[in-house]
C-alpha cells in the first residue's frame, strides 16, 4: 500500500509498506532521533491507496511540483484535493490550502 503521512512541520511523506504499523513506528523512531530533543515526532496517516511501488512513483511523479526532498512534499493543494478524495475525513485539510502553495507548479 501506498501512505500520505504528515509531519508535525507540514511535510507529507508519500512511502510505500507492505505492513504499515510497523513503517509508522520505524519513521517515529527516526524522525526523533533527528530532533535530538528525546522527544517523539508525531506522525499523521492522512491516507492510504492500494498499490505497490510503481503506484508510489506514479504519486511522486504526479505531485513532483510539491516535492521537497526525496519522498517528502509540500503540503499544497493538490496533495490535498488527492487526500481529500482518497479519504473524506480529511476534506477540511483543502480548505486550507490554495492552488499557490504548490510552488513550482507546471500545467
């Protein structure tokens, strides 16, 4: 399955796990371990979409306009019209976010 996880600094991650659960627990530990601070980096599942590892790419290449650094995105619009469509619970997250966040844009 492919996953959109939030960063608490607004990144979204989009990965690829076949066990979730643990990918969760395994980015939590390393995320904090970044921060040098003991404390632990909260994570937020926005989303999850059936798929292996070409759909992961597909997704990093839809959204390559909102790419950070490796698999972390801007959390602009579009990733958030996508979420919100994938998951409805999230469908707030679009109405915070405009078309200009995604920086780099190309149509």
């Amino acid at each position: 399955m492919v996953y959109f996880l939030q960063r608490r600094d607004g990144l979204v991650k989009i990965g690829y796990t076949d066990s979730l659960k643990q990918r969760i627990q395994v980015l939590t530990s390393a995320h904090s371990k970044k921060l040098h601070s003991g404390k632990r980096m909260t994570l937020r599942l926005l989303a999850t979409v059936e798929g292996g590892r070409e759909r992961e790419k597909e997704l990093h290449q839809q959204f390559r306009h909102c790419r950070v650094e490796g698999e972390f995105f801007q959390k602009c619009d579009c990733i958030c019209q996508f979420v919100s469509c994938v998951n409805p619970k999230f469908q707030r997250l679009r109405s915070t976010y405009h078309s200009s966040d995604c920086p780099n844009k190309t149509s």
